[in-house]
C-alpha cells in the first residue's frame, strides 16, 4: 500500500481488533522463530547482540488503539554499524499478518515521516520504513535504516523493501 492511500476497510480494522484482543502476550514457539533469524543474520556475518523479546506489555496499547496486528512474537537485538549501533526488530506473524503488519504501519508512519521530513526546499528527508520479509512472508526484520535494511535483505537473500515507497526523495 502506498503512502497516502486511503485508510483500512473496517472490516480489516474489525478483523485485527478482533485478533488482537485474544493476545495477552508472546508465543514461545513465534520467538524462537525470530530467534532463528536472528541467528541467520549471525550466520551470515551480521552480528545482532543481546537479543532478547520485545516488552508485549509495553507494545500492546499502542498497537490496539492503532489497529496495527500484534506480532505472534518479536525479538530486539543492536547490531553494529559504522558510526554506531541500530536497532534490529524481528517479528513473527501468522498467515497474511505481516503484509496487514507493514500496511498499517505504512498508514500511520509514512505520512506523517513524510510531512516532518520535508525541507524548506521542497526535498525530504524522511527516509521511510525500511524492512524485509520471508519468503513465506511470517516474519518482518526491521532495521532502523535503508543502508542496514540492505545489508539485512544481502544477508537473507531477500529483497529489501519500503513500506513508504510512494515518498520521493530528494
């Protein structure tokens, strides 16, 4: 889905809402999964400290009054870049999920990234919302830039992607 396109259907805000308030916290099974990825990352030369899950407690507010999907699980870990460290975000999900996932974040993020990005000189430097999915598309990386997102899909053989590819940049 394209920045600016218009919002979700209600019965796609319905059917998460509906899914969301069955959730009361992470699956064992989905982080080891996001685990393994991680460990994919590390395999392929891409080290990811500390990984550990992300806080349920803390997303899941956020997440039902957005109607964003919860992941089945997520695990957080940094990796160094030049310059300094990113945070990487592994979520896992169940069928279509992680498209839903992407989409709606695209909704809220792109934008309103796009609107603060925006220089006096009509260029922007608001850079989107980079990720890569699996191939059987139940699992998102979320790195914090398109540089790293790069060299995450490079180490995953997947295609790296933006959520947010409707904003030009300059």
């Amino acid at each position: 889905m394209a920045c600016g396109s218009s919002p979700p259907a209600r019965d796609t805000l319905r059917s998460t809402d509906a899914y969301n308030a069955t959730r009361h916290g992470f699956s064992p099974a989905a982080d080891t999964t996001a685990r393994a990825v991680v460990d994919r990352l590390h395999r392929s030369g891409v080290a990811c400290s500390a990984p550990e899950p992300s806080n349920f407690t803390l997303l899941r507010p956020t997440y039902l009054r957005q109607h964003v999907a919860l992941p089945l699980g997520a695990i957080e870990c940094e990796a160094a870049v030049p310059g300094g460290s990113e945070n990487v975000v592994v979520e896992v999900f169940g069928g279509s999920r992680a498209i839903d996932f992407m989409n709606r974040k695209a909704q809220i993020i792109c934008r309103r990234g796009t609107a603060l990005g925006r220089k006096a000189d009509g260029t922007n430097d608001f850079p989107g919302l980079p990720y890569v999915m699996g191939a059987d598309r139940t699992w998102i990386v979320e790195p914090d830039s398109i540089a790293f997102n790069r060299v995450i899909a490079t180490a995953l053989r997947r295609p790296p992607r933006n959520a947010c590819t409707a904003v030009a940049h300059a």
